[in-house]
C-alpha cells in the first residue's frame, strides 16, 4: 500500500547519500520495526514518507497513486502520519489544543482523556499544561504519540517512541502499540532499538548506512542477534572480538 | 448614545456586551457619554484638566471598573489624564481600552496618561486593549502612558494588548515598587502592513523584597516596526525578571534594547530576549496533521500572543 521505489536523499553537494536506493513495500495492517545504527537513516526515511524531505531520486506510491511531489499537508490529509524523534514545544498552545488540532477538531474531552491514558498521563493533570518548555522530554514524547493516536491513519510511523520514556510508561505503551495493531487497519511502522517494540513486529527492517540491509521476522532477528553477540563487531581488542580482529588484521 | 459600531468597539476592547456592571466611565469622541458610581468606587471628572478621578474605597473586595475610550470620527486628537485611587487592603479589577473606528482621511489620535497609586497590601488587575479599525487612509495613534505606585505588600498585575489596528504608537510604562510590592506585566503585541510600535517599560524596585516580572511577546509582520525598551532598576533587595520574546516575519525589523540596572548588592535581575522567525519544525508538526503552511503559521501565533 505504501510502496518506496529507488529512494536516495543526499544534502549538500559531495557529501555521502544519507539514503542510498532504498526500496520497501509496506502492506496494509502490518507492524513494522526499523531498527539499526545510529545515523543509519532511520529518520530519515519516516521524513521521506511524511513530505518532510524530498528524496533526490526516487518514487513513492501510495495506493497506487505517485505522492512523490505530493507535500507534507497533502500526505496528512491521505493518512499518513509521522511521530516525530524530537517533537517540538509551542508556546501558548495547550495539550488540549495540540489534540484536538491533531483529531481534526473532533476530539472531545473524553476521548483526549483516553488518549492520554493509552500513552500513560493522567488526563487531568495534563490536558491544561502547556505544550512549552515546562513539560520534561518524556512527557512530550508521549504527548506527541498521542496526537499520532488521535489520527485516522492509514500509515503510522512513529521515531523511536520509547526515548525517554520510563519503564511503567513504556510498558503501557507497548501495550497501546499491540491493541491498535489488533483492533484498527492502520499500517504502523516504529522505529526502535527496544526488545519489548521488536516483539511487535510483524517484519524488521535493519537499516544501516542510507540501506535496507535486511528484512527479516523478529525469531531471525534475535537468533541473528544472539550469534553477532559471540562475534562482537566492536572493532576494538575486546575479549568477544578477539578472534574477529586478529582475522582482520590478518 | 451608543450606536452598533460604538458597541463592537466596545466589545472588542472591554469585552462588553452592552452596559457593563459596576462602575464604569465611557467616553466617546472627546465627551463623557456615560457614567456609574457605586457604593464604593467613585469617578469624578477633573477640573484642572481633561480626565476623571477613580477613586476605589479602602477595603473594596471584587469590584471591577471599565473605563473604555472609543473613538468614531476622522481627525480627532483626544487627550486624557486619568489617576486611579486603589484603596488599602482592596482587590479590584479595572478595565481600559480604547477603540479607535477612523473612517476618514485624518488621523485620529488619543493619548492618555493612566495613574495608579495602590496603596498598602492592595491587589490591583489591570487590563489594557488598544483596537483601531476603518477603512479610510487616516492613521489610528495611540499613545498611552501608565505610571504606577505600588504600595508595602501591594500587587498589580497588567496586561496590555494591542492586537493589528493601530498604526502609530508609542507605550510608555514606568512603575516603582515599594516594600515587598509585587507585579506582574503582560505585553501582548501584533504589527502588521507598516505600523509602528515602540514600547518603553521602565521599572523601579526601590522597597526590599519587591519583585517585577515581564513577559513580553510580538509578533511582527510585513514591513511593521517594533521597538522595546526595558529597564529593571534594583535598589534594593529585590527580584526582576524580564522575558520578551518576538516572532518577526516578512520585512518587519524588531528592535530590543534591554537594560538591567543593579544598584544593590541584593538585586538580583535577570533578562531573557530572543528574536526569530517561527521554528520550522512546529510548522512542520502541524502540516503533518493536515494544517496548509498559513494554518499552521495561524495557529502557533494565536497561541504563542495567547
Ligand atoms: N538535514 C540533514 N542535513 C545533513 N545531514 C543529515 C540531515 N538529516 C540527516 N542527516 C544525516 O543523515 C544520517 C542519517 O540520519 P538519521 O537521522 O536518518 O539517522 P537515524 O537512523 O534516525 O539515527 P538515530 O538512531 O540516531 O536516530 C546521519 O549521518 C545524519 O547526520
Ligand atoms: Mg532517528
């Protein structure tokens, strides 16, 4: 349903691809999990899917439809929503306000309750609060989940939703991802590095380097996972890695 | 009389529906066009000058007084002297506005001086909205000066707002602080097309522990002009803070001079300022749940001059 032909994004003349020709097809009522390295490229693709970056090549479809040219409020307005890493304050403008701009002015105090109860606040101590800078980075980081929540997607991608977030919260909040994911035909894509979120997922996808490097079930995952433990890639002269390196050097 | 243009005027800058409660003064081009007194505020008219004597019994507990200034003629220049009695120990609110409706080529032009004295351990909140509209080429100037004394243990608490409307402006605001006195400044201020405004809040913290915090936020547009001016005087020992904040857009230039004067071992004083555009990515988070550009843009205004 949401389709990434040949995507490459390059900033800046000269500089390496931040993405480098990825192409995924994302089908409808899936949970997907993006994990990888730090500066793999995770973000920015969840940009390219939003219109907030324009991919230097590349085509994206949309149930069939191109979207490529197709701007951030267009995106929206087909159901595509996007949680960001590091979402933004605002001054002035209150939790209440932010969900009901996010629920296309349809919430009501009910539901906004309810939708902070799914990301763990209580409602009444936050409904009123500022979305400013008095707010601690793990309450905004669930505050912006929620206004995620209060769409109609039919594409959900969220920015490693559990930075920041304390183990209570997270736990509820796993629990919200698993109960959309059974009851709504939204498709969710989450970017993450969390065991509880890969236990999600229906497909991983490791990215690295501007690339898809692996599509896989999370079993493979961990199975992968446990046996790169034996065989640190940490480069260094460490006792796991030992043998690697030698090869290396060799 | 008041006609329906006298009345949207109203509305907008003192919130009134029709004739408010309490007590009240509203004058219209230049004349007294209505008066109440109660019980225990009284307003008399000046006879040295052009202007009114508000006079707030000792005691008095949540009153409010409106003294809205609307203007409906081209070419008018209106000036008033206004000195406000807040008496010991009362909690009052007080309403002003002006409203300026120029339909012609004229400008039409009200200045006003505003004087408070609040006395001991009283409790004053004090609303200012300025509004101009009309079509014609005539500018709307307005230009205010408050000068308020602030009683031991008093608290004010202001809110100035002047949202589009007026062209031409210059807010003057001076304020000494007494033993322990308190207040708080709200300046709420939007320019557009190619107003000017020039806002000037100088205060005095002359009384141990008294503390003064301004929160200051602009907005300017097209090819408007702001200019602030703020100056914390501590003499003693004492608290300030002053925040201002401005959003400038299009060719409009801001410009902020901050001063803080420390004249006292124990003042301490602070000041925060900062200029920019709107963030690109609050307008970014609000595209992605189906706001256009100027929504978005809208939004983070109204809520950031909230
Ligand atoms: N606007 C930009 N300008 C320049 N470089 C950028 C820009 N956006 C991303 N990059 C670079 O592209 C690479 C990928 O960044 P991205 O944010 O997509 O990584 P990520 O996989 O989300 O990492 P993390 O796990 O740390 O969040 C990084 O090296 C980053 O510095
Ligand atoms: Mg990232």
């Amino acid at each position: 349903m949401l389709e990434l032909k040949n995507i490459s994004l390059n900033v800046g003349k000269d500089s390496k691809d931040i993405l480098n020709d990825v192409s995924f097809d994302f089908d409808s009522r899936k949970l997907y999990v993006i994990t990888g390295p730090n500066g793999g490229g995770k973000s920015s693709l969840a940009k390219i899917i939003m219109g907030i970056y324009e991919p230097t090549q590349g085509q994206i479809l949309f149930e069939g439809e191109d979207i490529t040219n197709h701007d951030i409020t267009q995106r929206a307005k087909l159901g595509i929503g996007y949680a960001f890493q590091q979402p933004p304050r605002f001054k002035g403008i209150k939790v209440r306000d932010l969900l009901k701009m996010a629920s296309g002015e349809t919430a009501d105090y009910k539901h906004m309750c309810a939708l902070l109860q799914d990301v763990g606040l209580c409602s009444q101590d936050y409904i009123d609060r500022e979305v400013d800078d008095s707010l601690s980075g793990g309450e905004l980081k669930r505050i912006e989940i929620a206004t995620i929540m209060a769409r109609d997607l039919k594409v959900a991608v969220f920015d490693e939703p559990e930075a920041g977030i304390d183990l209570w919260s997270f736990q509820k909040l796993a629990e919200t991802f698993k109960n959309i994911h059974e009851k709504h035909d939204t498709t969710i894509v989450i970017i993450s590095h969390q065991e509880r979120i890969l236990n999600l997922a229906d497909e991983v996808i490791v990215m690295a380097d501007g690339k898809v490097k692996e599509v896989t079930s999370k079993e493979n995952f961990f199975a992968d996972l446990e046996r790169e433990e034996l065989d640190c890639m940490c480069g260094l002269d460490c006792s796991k890695g030992v043998d690697k390196n030698v090869e290396l050097i060799g | 009389m008041l006609n329906s243009l006298d009345n949207e005027l109203l509305e907008t800058i003192a919130d009134l529906h029709e004739i408010p409660m309490g007590a009240y003064n509203i004058r219209k081009n230049g004349q007294k066009e209505g008066r109440n007194v109660t019980a225990n505020i009284d307003i008399v008219s000046k006879t040295d000058k052009d202007g009114i004597d508000i006079i707030i019994k000792p005691g008095t507990v949540g009153e409010s007084v409106h003294i809205p200034v609307i203007m409906s003629a081209s070419g008018l220049n209106d000036t008033v002297y206004n000195t406000f009695e807040i008496g010991e120990g009362s909690d009052v609110f007080i309403v002003a506005g002006c409203g300026i409706h120029n339909p012609g080529e004229e400008d039409s032009e009200h200045d006003g001086v505003h004087e408070f004295f609040v006395r001991k351990g009283a409790k004053m909140k004090y609303v200012e909205k300025h509004y101009g509209e009309g079509g014609g080429k005539g500018k709307r100037i307005m230009n205010p000066k408050t000068i308020i004394e602030v009683e031991e243990d008093g608290v004010a608490e202001l809110e100035m707002i002047q949202i589009k409307g007026v062209d031409d402006t210059l807010r003057e605001t001076e304020i000494r602080l007494h033993k322990n006195a308190k207040v708080v400044v709200t300046e709420r201020l939007l320019t557009f097309r190619d107003q000017f405004a020039d806002s000037r809040i100088v205060i005095e913290l002359l009384g141990e522990g008294s503390s003064a915090q301004v929160i200051s936020r602009s907005v300017a547009q097209d090819d408007s002009v702001q200019k602030f001016y703020f100056n914390l005087v501590g003499k003693n020992k004492c608290m300030g803070h002053v925040e201002c904040d401005s959003i400038i857009m299009h060719n409009a230039k801001v410009y902020s001079t901050p001063e803080i004067s420390a004249l006292h071992e124990d003042a301490n004083l602070i000041h925060e300022a900062a200029i920019g555009k709107i963030a690109s990515d609050q307008l970014i988070k609000l595209m992605s749940l189906g706001m256009t550009e100027r929504e978005a843009e809208d939004r983070i205004l109204a809520g950031f001059l909230h």
